[in-house]
C-alpha cells in the first residue's frame, strides 16, 4: 500500500457552512485540504464528510491521522 504524500505538517483551519465534503486521502490535491480528483489512477478514494451547522474544523494536513479527516496531532512527530 502506498502512503500518502504529505500535503503539510500542520491542519488546515477552515470554517465549512452545512453540506458535504470530500477531504483529499493522497495529499496530491491541488485544493487542499479537500479532494480535486488528483488520485485518479491511484489506490486512493476521497473521505466523503457531511457538516450539520456552520462549524470551524482542523482538517489533517499530514495525511497520517488516526480520526480523518480530523487533525489529531499525528503530524508532531513526522
């Protein structure tokens, strides 16, 4: 299996309105921390996600979480 690639050491701060989402698994995204379809051709699926109420997340940015999308501080020791 493939790892991901490291989009960056730290989490994305973003505030989403409710709908859905698709957080990028390859770090190969353009429009990171979220999905462009850059994993085409890869072992990679987005994470699809829904949001209830306007709400600021720390998406993971490293790839490595243990709790995807959400950051869980696994990039402190890369």
């Amino acid at each position: 299996m493939d790892l991901p690639v490291i989009a960056q050491k730290s989490p994305y701060k973003v505030t989403l309105q409710p709908g859905k989402y698709a957080w990028c698994t390859c770090g190969l995204s353009q429009k990171q921390p979220f999905c462009d379809s850059a994993h085409k051709g890869t072992e990679f699926k987005s994470l699809k996600f829904e949001v209830e109420e306007e709400t600021t997340f720390y998406l993971c940015g490293c790839k490595q979480t243990g709790t995807a999308p959400f950051c869980n501080g696994t990039h402190n020791s890369l």
